[in-house]
C-alpha cells in the first residue's frame, strides 16, 4: 500500500511539473514575442494560453497540496525528491520569467505614454523636476514642439 501511495504521490508531483513546464514555454514565447514586432493578436493568444495554463497549474497545485505537504518527509526520498527539486526550479524560473515579462510590458506601456504625451503637447506625468532648493516643481503647462 505504501508502494501505491508513493507511486500517487509521484504522479501529483509529475502531473503540476508537466503544467510548470507547459506554462514555462508559454512564458519564453510571450518573452519572444515581446522582444520581436508581431502583431497583437498573437500576444492574446498567448495571454490566453497562459491563462488556461495558470488554471491548470493551479489546479494540480491544489490536489497536489490535499494530499502532499511540504514537510512530507517522503518529498526526502527519492523519486519524490528530485521530482519536487524540478518543479520548485520550474516554478522559480516560470516566476523569474514572468517578472521579465512584465518588466517589459511596464518599460513598453511607459514609451508608449511618453511618447502620446509629448504628441498631444502636454508635459509627462510621470517626470520629476526638481528646483534649486531641491523642491519638487510641477510644470502643468503645455510644451510647444515646434513654431512656425
């Protein structure tokens, strides 16, 4: 019976791997796409993928968690052991990835409300100047980009 409980307890573990690495590679394509001009039907796609990718993961995550606690002294022996060492890596890297990910969508969304900004002629928002007493100075007025 201890055999079988075991063998369960590796299938858990192998089943939320399998959704960590799945939603991995999802993460390195959003990175991809991200870092190349494709069109923004693809990035939905992707977003969605990782959304379904996320439940799945979740949802092994919590079966696993009903039967399986991180003080189980089995996660010690192997199989279990190096199968839970994977996937803490793989939830580590898919975290890590993610926060990249996210990194660049923030660093893109500013330029691009930068750059709207200074088209509509209005200072940015999110500048800082700051005066000789060292003040914060707020310029609400309008930049002219050129005179004719």
């Amino acid at each position: 019976m201890e055999r079988n409980n075991h063998a369960y307890k590796a299938s858990l573990i192998e089943n939320e791997l399998e959704a960590a690495e799945s939603l991995l590679s999802t993460l390195k394509n959003e990175f991809e796409a991200l870092n190349n001009t494709i069109a923004p039907e693809e990035i939905s796609q992707l977003v969605k993928q990782k959304e379904q990718q996320l439940i799945t993961m979740e949802e092994a995550s919590q079966k696993r968690i009903s039967i399986i606690s991180i003080t189980d002294s089995e996660l010690s022996v192997e199989p279990l052991k190096s199968l839970w060492k994977r996937l803490l890596r793989t939830a580590q890297t898919c975290q890590n990835q993610n926060q990249i990910n996210g990194g660049i969508i923030n660093t893109t969304k500013r330029h691009i409300e930068q750059a709207n900004t200074i088209l509509n002629g209005r200072q940015p928002v999110s500048e800082l100047r700051y005066d000789s007493s060292g003040e914060t100075v707020s310029e609400r007025q309008p930049r002219t980009l050129a005179k004719a």
